[in-house]
C-alpha cells in the first residue's frame, strides 16, 4: 500500500460508518469504471485501427484535409 494510500485511509478511519460507506461506495464505483473503460478500450482496438487506416487513406487521397481550430 502506498504512502497516500495510507493517509487517505487514516482520514476515512476518524469518519462516521455511514460516511466511510459513502467513500467505500464511490471508490468501489470508480473500480468498476475503471475496469470497464479498459474492458471496452481493449474491444474496440481492431475498430479503431480499421478507421485510423480510412483517415490516413483520405488524407494521402485528397478526400480529406487537416484543418485549423478557427476553421471548425
């Protein structure tokens, strides 16, 4: 366990049962997010890499162009 880690521990201890079930909630909660984000990144790799390929070919085509922020 890290150093923070401990100290943010240390001030969830001094907190009320029902506070320290709030902060446990919302860490359990960002856990979860966490997971799923990197589960639904990892799916979507051979979709990306299949649309970066069709932007570079538009842009070595002609079909598209880079564009500068004023012009959007």
């Amino acid at each position: 366990m890290t150093k923070l880690l401990e100290e943010a521990l240390a001030e969830v201890n001094k907190l009320t049962s029902s506070e320290q079930d709030g902060i446990a909630a919302i860490i359990l909660q960002e856990l979860m997010d966490e997971k799923e984000w990197d589960e639904q990144f990892a799916k979507s790799q051979e979709q990306m890499t299949k649309m970066a390929k069709k932007a570079l070919e538009d842009f070595r085509s002609g079909r598209a162009r880079i564009m500068r922020i004023e012009e959007l």
